[in-house]
C-alpha cells in the first residue's frame, strides 16, 4: 500500500498511572524537556526496538521511580494515539497500577523532573498544566474504563478533534 496517508513514522511509548488510594503519582516535567516541558504527566518513556508495551511499562516504572511491579499488578488502561503536531505520530499504551505505599525508591528528582503525589481530583485542576491528551481520558482511568482515544495535534502540541470509545465502563 503505497498510499501516502498510511505512510506516517510513529513513535510508541507507555504511560502509567501509579495510583495510592486516592493519590496518583505525577511527573512534573522540566522546563528543558523537549517534549511535554513544564507540564504534568504520569511516568512513562518510549517502547525500545524489540520490546512490547507491557515490558516497557514494568521497565519505564523501575527506572524512573524504583518501583518494581510485576504483569499481574498492571491493568490496561487505554490506548492513545496522537496525530499531527510533531515529527511523527504517538502511539500510547496506558496502565494503572495500584501500589501499597506512596515511597518512591528513587526519590523524588528525577533527570526528567519532579515526581508529585496529587489526589485524583487535583491533577486536572492543580497548579500545574497537564498534557493536553489526559484531560480527555484522565477521568477515564480513575474510574477504571478501558478506552481508546485518537486526537489531532497542532504545532504547539495542543489536542484537537478528538474521537473517544470506551471498550467498557466499570460500574464500581
């Protein structure tokens, strides 16, 4: 198929939401960042070549807070996948992860910024700006909802035109 809009780069990654209790785990990116810079996202990184998305969720969450979690701990989220806006589109798999304890191995400075516990009800509306895709699904994985989200993005990486479905709504 050599039809130029199938033809795209595409750079995946994983996202995951480390929840305690009512507490997410957050990472407050720096300024320098060349993506997502001064913005709050959850922990994540990209797929290396030969990796699939749940091995490079347990890596992601090892490296970036000590936290060691196993497959059965993981839960499926939802899928992302952003369009336009930089050199290549995003494909994102995102998991949550309920952990006993908000101790962050690691600590909390990290070489990709600060690590912050919010409550579920502050990451949206805290002092700090969130990426722009999880103000479309970040209610969706507090409540459980398995989704599937794809969203335009413009040059300053702004989401727009976005088309969400839910595999299932949890009913807790």
């Amino acid at each position: 198929m050599s039809d130029p809009k199938y033809i795209r780069k595409v750079q995946t990654a994983v996202n995951i939401f480390i929840r305690c209790g009512d507490d997410f785990l957050m990472l407050h990116r720096n300024p320098n960042k060349w993506i997502d810079a001064s913005k709050l996202n959850s922990i994540g990184g990209r797929v290396e070549p030969g990796e699939n998305f749940l091995d490079a969720a347990i890596r992601e969450t090892e490296e970036e807070t000590g936290i060691r979690i196993s497959p059965d701990q993981m839960q499926f989220a939802g899928l992302v996948k952003l369009e336009g806006g930089y050199d290549e589109d995003w494909v994102m798999c995102f998991f949550s992860v309920e952990v006993k304890t908000k101790n962050i191995p690691h600590g909390t400075t990290t070489p990709d910024g600060i690590l912050v516990w919010l409550h579920k009800d502050r990451v949206l509306d805290s002092d700090y700006e969130v990426i722009d895709d999880l103000n479309y699904c970040f209610k969706d994985i507090v409540a459980g909802n398995v989704f599937f989200l794809t969203a335009k993005v413009n040059d300053q990486h702004n989401v727009y035109d976005v088309s969400l479905s839910r595999l299932f709504e949890n009913k807790k």
